[in-house]
C-alpha cells in the first residue's frame, strides 16, 4: 500500500504505530555469519558485552559464561543472535495487537554459499541461508536442492504470497497449498512455524527461558546498526 515501516519495529510496536498483520521471524544461528571465524578472547568478550549491554553486561555475563577453554566466538554469536534477533522478535510478536505470524527457519543447506567456514559447521543456520529457499534461486547461485528442500523452498514460497496478497500466509481458504497451516502467534500462544527440510510445523514458544531473560534485560541498550559496528572491530 505504499506504507513503509521507517522505524525500528521494537520502537514501532510500542509506539502502536503498526496497525496490520506482520509476518516475521529468524534463522537460529543468525550471528555466526557476522562473527564468522573470529577468534575472540574471554577478556575481549567481556568487553564487548559490556559496550552493548551497559549496566546490564554482567547478567549477561552470567547467562551466557565463557572462560578460557570455552568456545568465546559461538557464545559471542548467541548473545548477538538471541538478544537483537530472535527474542527481540518474540518480543514484538508479543507485544503486538495485529496478527502476527512468526517463524524460525532451522534448516542448514546442504549447499554453502555464504563463504563463512563456520555456517556450514555443527548445523549453523546463518543470517540470510533462507534467501534461495524464499526464492527458489539455488540453481542460480549454482548450486541443486535436494528434494525435501525442494519442498520446503515450495512451501516458504506459498506462505509469503499468500501473506503478500491475503496478508494471511494460509491464503484465502484457509489452507496453504504446501505445509501446515500457520497459526497466528499471541501472548497467550505463543507458537511458531518451524521452517526445516524434514520437519516443519508448528512448535510452542521453544526459547522462553531464554527471551524472558533478555525481556529483563531490554531491547534498546545500543543503536541496532552500532552491533555492525563492533562485529567488523573485533
């Protein structure tokens, strides 16, 4: 309708300057591509934290422990993930009046394309793997889906044109033409569309524990585009 969101959605929701259904939702290993293969010492993670998280960092600290035999670069990536990314997003799924349909893409390629060492590695799913898969485009990147992600590119595919055209990923009917149909997510149902080449469907709220943390901590600590920042720095 020509309507752009020109606001930070966090800020947009609060502020009920969003008045039509969202469809919205992430992958869940977003970071690992902006951290990539950096090495990241215990000290320099504390650091970090603390630059984004102020006063908060040492709660932050707590929940997310590092020392000098852990793995500082992937507990790096699940702050940044969890708290500007996924639970963000459940958080405005939470908060917002109009249906709202989330979904958590959890399927690794069998493809890399990203040329993050680490994203083709223990089952990361990275920021922006679902692009070929919304738009069927792996031959185009020169590489061949497998059969179930052929089906599951299918599926995405339905969900986002029905949500274009009916601003309902199910469509007019009801009933999407691949997959299950998606629920709307509430503060009373909180469930989400899990997005997998061999199987999707709908799974309730399976981060609470820890997005109820971070609802503790806040949201707008740092400028989203200042993490970018410190991503390149570290």
């Amino acid at each position: 309708d020509g309507n752009l969101i020109t606001r930070q959605p966090v800020h947009a929701v609060v502020d009920r300057n969003l008045d039509k259904p969202v469809l919205m939702g992430t992958n869940k290993n977003e970071a690992v591509l902006f951290v990539g293969n950096r090495s990241i010492s215990p000290s320099g993670y504390s650091s970090w934290t603390e630059s984004l998280n102020g006063s908060a960092y040492q709660k932050v600290l707590a929940k997310y422990p590092v020392s000098e035999d852990s793995k500082t670069t992937e507990v790096w990536a699940d702050v940044q993930t969890d708290n500007f990314l996924l639970c963000s997003t459940r958080y405005i799924a939470t908060t917002y009046r109009q249906p709202e349909y989330a979904y958590l893409f959890d399927h690794q390629p069998s493809f890399d394309f990203t040329g993050v060492a680490a994203c083709s590695a223990l089952e990361h799913v990275c920021h922006a793997v679902e692009l070929p898969f919304v738009f069927y485009s792996a031959n185009g990147i020169g590489h061949t889906f497998t059969e179930a992600e052929r089906r599951l590119s299918s599926q995405i595919i339905d969900y986002w044109t029905n949500f274009a055209i009916h601003l309902d990923p199910n469509g007019a009917s009801g009933t999407p033409a691949h997959g299950a149909q998606l629920t709307a997510f509430s503060r009373y149902q909180k469930e989400y569309m899990k997005l997998d080449g061999t199987n999707s469907g709908m799974v309730a709220d399976p981060y609470r524990e820890t997005c109820e943390f971070w609802d503790g901590i806040g949201y707008d600590l740092v400028h989203p585009w200042k993490s970018c920042t410190l991503f390149r720095h570290i």
